[in-house]
C-alpha cells in the first residue's frame, strides 16, 4: 500500500488562459493512484476548457515521495493542454 501522496499542479503559461480545450482527462479512468483535480476548469459545449492559470492538481501513489513524484511526473506527459508547465 503506498505510503506517500504528492500532488503537482499544472498551469497555463498565460493567465488567465480561457477556453482551450483539455484533451487527456479519460486517461485517468481505471488508473489506480492517480487523480486528477480541476481548479481553473469549466464545463462547455466543446467539453472541458481552462478557465484560468492554475488548471489541473495531479496527485499520484508511492511507496516514498520520490516514487510519488515520479509517477506524478510519467503522468503528466499526457496532453491536458495545449502550452503547459508544471511547478513542483
């Protein structure tokens, strides 16, 4: 079971950054300690766009915060959004 949880958050290089689609976010269904929280989301027509600078916290499982990170990092190769950084 792991023992650490560390959580990173994914940012829009422009604030506030509005209504770019986030493709990527099924990539999480089924996949056991990893999560996916929204902050600057919203839900539209075209689906789920940012709605401002800091748009996604991954949060992922290890058995030390130096697997945690890891696994965060592999996790955050997935294409949420157009132009991206992450702060760690």
């Amino acid at each position: 079971m792991p023992a650490v949880c560390g959580s990173w958050p994914v940012m829009a290089i422009r604030y506030p950054m509005k209504g770019y689609v986030i493709n990527g976010l099924e990539k999480f269904n089924g996949k056991d300690g990893y999560y996916c929280f929204h902050a600057g989301t919203k839900l539209t027509d075209k689906g789920i766009v940012t709605n401002g600078g800091r748009v996604l916290g991954v949060d992922s499982q290890g058995a030390t915060l130096k697997e945690a990170r890891a696994n965060a990092y592999e996790d955050n190769g997935m294409d949420h959004l157009r132009e991206q950084i992450h702060a760690s």
